[in-house]
C-alpha cells in the first residue's frame, strides 16, 4: 500500500516484482489477475475498498528461482522487502539474496536495501547476519560490498491482515462486480516503522511522505508490538482454540477473556516496555482485536507457536521475575499452550497443530492425560521455546503446572475466571 502511493505520486520506481517463497497457487492467482486485488479496509470508522496497483511482477522461489535471482540483480532493483514469517529465516533464503546481490557486485551496480518486515526483534540484525555468514563462507569481496553497499534496517510493521475467507471473496464480488480469488480484508490502522539506514538516503523523505515512521531507533516499537500486540494474539489465539472459539474478536468478546489480555498488557508486559504510551496503546489494541470485519482464525495465528512464543512472552515473564512480580496471565497462558498440544478442544473437536515442531509438540503433549505434571515439565524444559533461563526456574515451573491443572479439571473459562478472582 506504502509502494502503491509512492507510484501515485508519478515515481515509477517503486513497482513491485512480488515472490511467493513456496506455494505456488496464489501467485499464479494474481499473475492471471494482473497482480491486481481488492483490499477491503473496514473498522468502526467505516468501510472502502482499495485495489493497490504496485505489484507488476511475480515469482516463486522455488520454481522460478532464477527469476528470482536475476529480480534482485536487475539495475533497477533499490530495494528487497523480506516478510517470510518466523521460520523463513533459513540458509536456503541467504543464499537466493547473496546469489542476487553477488550478481550486482561483478556488474559494479549500487548496492540496495534489505528490510526484514517480519515479527523479530532486531529483524534487520538478524537476516544482515544471516546473509554475512553465508557470503563469509564462500566470497570475501562479496562480503565487503555488502557491507559496503547494502543496508539491512530493522523494521516494525503492524496492520491486521486475516488470511482472506469466502466472506470476503463474496463482499468483494458485489461491491466491484467481477470476482477476485485474492481479495483481502483489512484494518485502517497501520504502522510502518522502519530505521534510517537506507542504500540511498533520499528514501527517507520518500517513505515519510507516504506516511512511514523513519528513526533511528525501532527497538521500542518491536517490543511493544511483539509482547502486547502478537503476545496477546497468542494467548487468545490459543485459548480460542481450545475453547473452540473461532476468532480473535470472539475472544476478546468474551468479557473475561477480554480482562485476562486487558490485565496481561497492564500487568505483566508494559512495565518492561520502553514505549510509554504503552496505555493508548492497550486501547488502540483492544478495540483492534474487537473489529468485527477481521474474521481472524485463532488456528491462523496458534500457527507456528514455536516459532512465536519465544519472541512475545518470556521477555515479559523474566521482567516480572527480575522484579520480583508474579506472572500469573503468562503462566495461565503457557499452561493452555499446552493443553493445545493435544490437539483436540473442549467440545471433543480435533484440530491440526500447524507448526514445524508439531510432531515433537504432540507426541509430549499427549503424555497430559495420563501424567499431567511431567508433561508440563517436558514442554517448559525445552530452551527453543522459552529460552535458557525460564526451564529452570521453579516458581515459573509450579505456577504453569497449577494453572494446567486448572485448565484440565475445569476448563480454560473457569481457569481464567479464577485467575481474575484471585489477581484482581
Ligand atoms: C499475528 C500477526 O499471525 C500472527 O502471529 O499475531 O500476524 C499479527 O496479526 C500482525 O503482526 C499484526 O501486525
């Protein structure tokens, strides 16, 4: 959307060559729609429809990798924006962009910026590292013209985006009158906070004109967004679950469980926070999360909760450890992660657990209904999850396996009413 009003403007040179890393049924999907779809963008303010105009391209990387290559290679590439979730971060990522940005260096091209737009904090750090190690083992010159050349910025990005249901394939129809298999719903809100270090210093005016957050410093805005935003995400996304609530707004529409994510935010995670706004910012959320056109899947976002616990919860949890407060919401919370391994909700439905750790996580997981408290211990010991520290810490430990017990005998409801008894 930022690119598409860039390209109003009159600037060609922010057309979008879009690359699906995987699957190739939706870029196939825009490519017969000439890259064109609808974005629905509906809150409590109101309702329009936008179609963005800036992805004149496609590939997928894996049968067109090539393509790819030569894409970020061409002359008039300036940037690589890079959203390939928590996971995506692999080796095989590092070297399709060194093999691109290889390419640039030999032709004697201007380097280009390389923004990591997903859910980590230090984001940039993290894929500038991964791409350096991959060129330090194979091509010192192409090392220094990285460092040289390119830029890696940090970058925060926010805006709701529910992986599009037929209900919205539908609205889109009779609003535009012509059916399009890509059609999105969305939310008004949106943030885009990225840090000043661009290949060309002249994007800066650029972005901010569009309405980008350019600063020297996103470290305060990842970790707000990471533990309020997508740590409340998680903790709802898997209680609905469990409950068999389908979405977040059916979540927060539950008066406790709207008060457990009020109390969660307010208690346990701002006092660590860096933003100080952190208030407005549990309003904005909470309305957020209640948007009624947002049908978001919990099992959307219980997706890959190996991969995204790490980053939204247990900074939190040590925080209130290192001052000595209590975590009870975060317990409550790791607790039902837990029952969710079992694959199965209250009512006795089934669920896929969609993760790349869903085998391990089960096959632990299923040891809760004959020996509950081992279980816990089995999944809160594992350092890929929770980091090095929390697995040995016993408070920690006890609170999560009283509120498993909780859960177990009476239901993720009553666990969560008693818990805003007894912490009220
Ligand atoms: C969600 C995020 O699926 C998830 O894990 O928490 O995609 C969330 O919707 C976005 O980060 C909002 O900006």
């Amino acid at each position: 959307m930022v690119f598409d009003q860039l390209l109003s403007g009159g600037d060609t040179r922010w057309g979008i060559h879009g690359v699906g890393m995987t699957r190739p049924d939706l870029v196939n999907q825009l490519a017969a729609q000439d890259g064109l779809y609808a974005v629905r963008v509906a809150d409590g303010q109101g309702v329009k429809w936008q179609v963005p105009g800036a992805l004149w391209r496609t590939s997928v990387a894996t049968t067109g990798r090539d393509a790819v290559v030569q894409a970020i290679a061409a002359p008039s590439t300036r940037w690589v924006t890079i959203t390939v979730t928590e996971k995506g971060y692999t080796p095989a990522l590092a070297q399709l962009l060194l093999d691109g940005l290889r390419l640039r260096q030999q032709a004697g091209l201007s380097g280009i910026t390389i923004a990591s737009c997903d859910n980590l904090q230090g984001n940039g750090h993290k894929l500038q590292a991964l791409v350096k190690a991959a060129a330090a083992s194979q091509d010192s010159e192409v090392l220094s013209w990285i460092d040289a050349h390119c830029a890696f910025p940090c970058s925060m990005v926010d805006r709701i985006v529910p992986a599009a249901t037929p209900e919205v394939l539908a609205a889109a129809q009779e609003s535009l009158g012509v059916k399009d298999h890509c059609a999105l719903s969305t939310e008004g809100f949106w943030e885009w906070v990225i840090e000043n270090r661009f290949a060309d210093p002249a994007d800066v005016a650029l972005l901010q004109s569009a309405g980008v957050r350019v600063t020297p410093d996103v470290h305060s805005y990842e970790e707000a967004k990471l533990r309020m935003l997508n740590g409340s995400h998680t903790a709802m996304a898997l209680m609905g679950a469990v409950t068999g609530r389908p979405f977040i707004a059916s979540c927060i529409g539950a008066p406790h469980i709207r008060e457990f994510v009020f109390r969660l935010m307010g208690q346990e995670v701002s006092p660590h926070l860096s933003r100080s706004d952190w208030a407005d910012y549990r309003t904005a959320l909470i309305a957020r999360f209640g948007n009624p056109y947002l049908k978001h899947s919990v099992h959307q976002i219980a997706t890959d909760s190996s991969q995204k616990i790490p980053q939204r919860w247990p900074p939190s949890v040590m925080g209130q450890i290192a001052q000595g407060a209590a975590f009870e919401h975060h317990a409550l919370a790791a607790a039902v992660f837990v029952r969710y391994t079992l694959g199965v909700d209250e009512q006795g439905q089934a669920y896929a657990l969609n993760d790349p750790q869903a085998e391990s996580l089960m096959a632990m997981g299923a040891a809760q209904r004959t020996t509950p408290e081992a279980c816990v211990l089995a999944l809160l010991a594992r350092e890929d999850l929770w980091g090095s520290a929390l697995p040995r810490h016993a408070d920690w430990i006890a609170r999560v396996t009283h509120w498993h017990q909780q859960v177990l005998q009476h239901g993720v409801d009553q666990a969560a009413q008693q818990l805003l008894l007894t912490q009220a």
